[in-house]
C-alpha cells in the first residue's frame, strides 16, 4: 500500500474521531494537515516521475 495512501485514510480517520469526540479537537487539525501534506507528496510523486527520463 502507499504511503500517500496510508497518509489519506489516517488523516481521514482522525477528522470522523475529531469531529465525533468535541474534548479532542486538535485531532482536527492534525487530520486536515495529514490530508494536506499527504496530498502535497502525491502531486509531487506523480509530478518527479514524468521529468525522469
């Protein structure tokens, strides 16, 4: 499995616990963060790969 992959599902996961839990709404940031920065690596592994020749 990815690791951009693995990336989306736990930040996904930590967004539903932080939107279920009030008490821990850190969890939310960190969730959308992971989402962010595991999107960032996914553009630029797909964008790295086509300037290989």
């Amino acid at each position: 499995m990815p690791l951009w992959l693995i990336l989306i599902i736990v930040g996904v996961v930590m967004l539903i616990i932080g939107v279920a839990v009030e008490a821990a709404q850190i969890l939310i940031w960190i969730g959308i963060a992971v989402v962010v920065i595991s999107l960032i690596l996914s553009v630029l592994r797909k964008g790295g790969g086509k300037t290989r020749v």
